[in-house]
C-alpha cells in the first residue's frame, strides 16, 4: 500500500489506536510498551500484512528530532532538582565519559571480529552509546518499578541528558567517513564548542521561558501550551543555528523550567507527558515502517554478537569506570549497567549516515536495527528481576487521585500536600477537632477505601487514610508530620 493524503490519516488513527490497546495488555505481561508499537509498524509495512511501502530516511530523522525535542523536554520537566542533585556528577560523568567509553569498547569489538573498519566499527558504537530517554522514562515511569536510594533519578538523568554525546560523535564520525580529511582530534574543539554553547543557550533560555509564561498574560489559557512549544523549537533551532548542541539546551531549559513556578503548570506539564507518549508512538511506529525485516535477517547473527557484548561488557565496563570515583556499591553499578536500555533514538541515528551515503550504512542501519530490538527486549522485560535479585527493588507508592486538582499560581502562597495515616499512628481514633494542628493549617479532602470524604471536625481518623491538607505556612507540613508519627497531635 502507498501512502496518500486520502488515506493517511485513517492509517495513522488505526495505528494510533492499535498501539494504545496493545500497550495495555501487554503491559500486564511486563512487556514494555516500545516493543509494541515497533513491531505494529513492522507489521503495517511492506514486508507485514499492512503492505505500507515506506522507505523515506530523511523523513524519518526529521520525524525522529521532533519526536526527540518533545520527549527531551517532557523528561526534562518532570525532573526534580532535589531528586538530581545529589547524583549530578555520576549522572554528567556517565552521560559523557560513559558514553564515550562504551563508543570506543564497541568499536574496537566490532572491528575485531567483522568486516568492519575500526572507524566504521566507532560509528556503530557511537549510535548505539547512549541510553533512550523515551525507553528509560517510559519503564522506570511504569507502575510495576521501584528502585532503592538514588537510583531512578540518576537513570533518568543519564537517559535525558547523554543523547547530545551520542549525537555528537555520530555526526562527527560520519563526517570523518564522508569527508577524507576531517581527523578525530578536530573533533575536540567541536565538542566543547557544541556543549558549552547547548548548556548556556538552555540556561538562559529556561529562564526566559519563566519570564515568558508568568509575564506575558495571555486572553486563552489554551494558548500557553502552543507558547511554551513555540518556546521549545525555538530553544533548539537558534541553539543549533548558533552551532550548539539542541538536544542538550531543550533538555536543560526544561530542568530550568520545570523547577520553577509558572502559571498553568500542571496542565502544561500534563500537555508534554502526553505528546511525549505520541512522539514515542510516532517515532516507533516510523521506525517500523521503515525496517524491511528481511533485510535485517542476514544480520542477526553480528547483530546479536554486538548485542550482547554491549549489555554484558562495554555497558557494565563504562559504568564501573565512570563510577569508581563516587560512592556506589556493585550492586548498583550493576543494575545501572543493565539499564542501559536502547531505544528508537540509535535508529535515527542510523539514518545519518544511510542519508549520507557512508558505504556498509545499509548493514550499519539493520544491525542498529537488532541491537536496539534485542536490547529493550531483553533488558526492558527483566529490570524488575534484575532489581529484585540485587535486592535493589521496593514496592511503589501510588499517590491517591483526588477529585479535584488544584493549581496554584505562582503568588499563591498555600501549599497542598498528602500525608498517609500509618499502622501504630498515634492519631488512629482521634477525631479531627482533637488533633492540635497549626492554625495555618486545613484538612481539606480524605482519601479512604476508594473513596473520598469531605472532613469536618467530628470526622474520625482511620490507619490508612490519606489526608489531603492545605497550609499557609510551609513550615507547618513538618510540623503536621511530626504529629502524626511521633504522638504529638
């Protein structure tokens, strides 16, 4: 089937739907939902019973930046700066030096036991150096996975933020494939000149991004969200323009942005969590189309062979060096080795040098092809096992949903947050007026056995319930904490 402005929108719906039912179920059985909309893509093309011919490469990696723009950025405002701090350095050390380790291993591997160039072999270790942020959020982010300590925010800080190294060498390594002249060393000033402009761009431009939404005081609500995307490209086209590194200056202006108070936050933040599911949808779907599955067969086998030294040596191999200067046991080391999940971002990758013309990029593009296929297929299922064995997992709390949201602007002063009642509480028993809460402070909403209860000052406290309280006072909530727990209510 060829692809027509008549029928593509009624393809695109049916795939879009398809996706969405198959993440669901599947998700119960522990398969990641990537994997489905891949191969839903395999599927619909011309080697699947879809028989959608789609072999457009230029396309596709301009669907894939987009698509990347958005996840980047989704990722980027739901990181805590309280949460990264403390692993910044692991998590800066690993998204560099990792990545670059984990390039050289591989190349040196693949040009040792294929056909491959040493320089070719560096391409392929470059594409597939950096772990998927759209892989990593999506699965850590899933309901079944928990994680001891700092775990999940240095995972995700290095999937968000170790794209821009990754891009980097690909693009400098295929320049040195196509143009004869071009060596690695003139590569190192590139670098820098790339990082250090992205990291000032994203700074200054996340700050103007909270200027801009908190000031501009629009007549719509409904335009802040196409604002705040208009703010978003432009972060990474004038970055670019500039000859800076996009990907990192939209993921640091989203750090930026999403640590600071501005107007209409929640919905925002609700808006780019879900266009960041439909870019992940999008590009995997793509990608799919893209595969003709019968040319990636030959490759399997090379393609397995770098797989898995990748997951069992170059990954475990970087993370152990990058992280022997800081405090972290094996066993940590260990699971983050294993969560080097790779993702649709190696695939767009691989069509820069297919775009190029670089000689093998056929061969390069299937086995990145397989790589990534293998990877979230193998580590995307087990993460919980691997945890569990580690005894690195622990159970996830889910926050109740209440009824009403409340969104607070950035002048408003009330702060809302849940406190649980737990066995042993002191306050089990005791009716609200009883409890020697702060002026300042109000129970405004309980959560009990799936339902909600509006509280009054007879209302009886029971082990188990979730209070949704409002305070004037910031101080009140460890305060109101202490109460609880410690008997002086």
């Amino acid at each position: 089937m060829t692809l027509t402005s008549e029928n593509i929108l009624l393809i695109g719906s049916i795939l879009l739907l398809l996706s969405i039912l198959a993440s669901k179920t599947t998700g119960k059985l522990g398969v990641p939902a990537l994997i489905i909309f891949l191969v839903i893509g395999m599927l619909a093309g011309s080697d699947g019973i879809g028989g959608i011919h789609f072999d457009d490469p230029h396309l596709t990696q301009s669907l894939g930046v987009i698509a990347l723009t958005f996840i980047l950025f989704s990722g980027g405002l739901e990181t805590k700066w309280e949460s990264v701090k403390p692993v910044l350095w692991q998590g800066v050390t690993l998204s560099t030096l990792g990545v670059l380790l984990t390039a050289v291993s591989l190349g040196l591997f693949i040009s040792c036991i294929s056909d491959f160039t040493l320089t070719e072999g560096l391409l392929i270790g470059a594409i597939v150096s950096s772990t998927d942020a759209a892989a990593v959020f999506s699965i850590l982010r899933s309901k079944s996975i928990g994680l001891k300590g700092n775990l999940r925010p240095l995972l995700e800080l290095e999937s968000g933020s170790n794209d821009p190294m990754a891009y980097f060498l690909t693009i400098g390594i295929t320049s040195i494939l196509v143009h004869k002249d071009t060596s690695f060393a003139s590569l190192i000033p590139l670098f820098f000149q790339q990082m250090i402009i992205g990291a000032i761009a994203g700074f200054l431009l996340g700050k103007a991004m909270t200027w801009t939404l908190n000031k501009i005081n629009l007549d719509y609500d409904g335009l802040y969200p196409v604002l705040t995307l208009a703010l978003v490209f432009f972060t990474y086209s004038i970055t670019t323009f500039f000859n800076g590194n996009g990907f990192l200056a939209v993921y640091l202006s989203a750090i930026i942005l999403g640590n600071q108070n501005f107007i209409h936050k929640k919905s925002i933040m609700r808006f780019y969590d879900g266009q960041a599911w439909l870019m992940q949808i999008v590009m995997f779907i793509t990608l799919g189309l893209l595969v003709f599955p019968k040319q990636v067969l030959p490759f399997i086998g090379t393609g397995l062979i770098i797989a898995l030294f990748l997951m069992f040596v170059a990954r475990p191999l970087a993370v152990f060096l990058c992280l022997l200067p800081f405090k972290v046991n094996n066993r940590e080391r260990l699971l983050v080795s294993w969560v080097g999940l790779r993702g649709a971002v190696p695939i767009v990758f691989a069509t820069y040098p297919l775009i190029q013309g670089v000689e093998k990029s056929g061969m390069i593009f299937n086995i990145v092809f397989f790589i990534v296929l293998t990877s979230v297929t193998l580590q995307g299922t087990t993460i919980p096992f691997v945890a569990k064995l580690l005894y690195l997992f622990k159970p996830v709390k889910f926050k109740a949903r209440y009824p009403l949201e409340l969104e607070l602007s950035d002048n408003f002063k009330n702060e809302l947050f849940e406190l649980e009642i737990k066995e042993h509480s002191p306050v089990i028993g005791r009716q609200i007026f009883q409890l020697k809460f702060p002026k300042t402070a109000l129970i405004v909403l309980i959560h009990r056995n799936d339902k909600y209860i509006t509280p009054s000052g007879t209302t009886t406290i029971h082990q188990g319930d979730k209070l949704l309280i409002m305070s004037d006072n910031k101080n009140d909530k460890d305060l109101i904490k202490q109460a609880m727990y410690d008997g002086q209510a």
